[in-house]
C-alpha cells in the first residue's frame, strides 16, 4: 500500500524548496561587497585589455 501523504504539505514544502534555492542564487549574485565587485571589474577590464592587445590587424 502506498504511503499517504498531505498534499498542502507537500506543496509548501516544494515552494521552500523553490525559495532556497533562488535565495541561494541571489546570495551568490547580489551578495558580494562593493570591494569585491570592483576586484571582479578590474580583473575583467584586465583580461578584456590583454586579449585586445594580442589581436593581429589584417
């Protein structure tokens, strides 16, 4: 026999489920210090500028 289960329960539990896992995202995306973004920029802007110098002119 099957195990009976609630299905408003298991329908909340699903969206806590959902909601971690964006909040996890967000955390990861919007959780870094101004610090941090601007080391993350600059070594962007750095590697963007060496791959610039080493392209060939045709």
């Amino acid at each position: 026999m099957a195990e009976i289960i609630n299905l408003r329960r298991a329908r909340k539990a699903r969206a806590r489920d959902d909601a971690a896992t964006n909040a996890a995202a967000n955390r990861a995306a919007f959780g870094r210090t101004k610090a941090e973004r601007e080391a993350a920029r600059a070594v962007e802007q750095r590697r963007d500028s060496l791959l610039d110098g080493a392209k060939r002119d045709d």
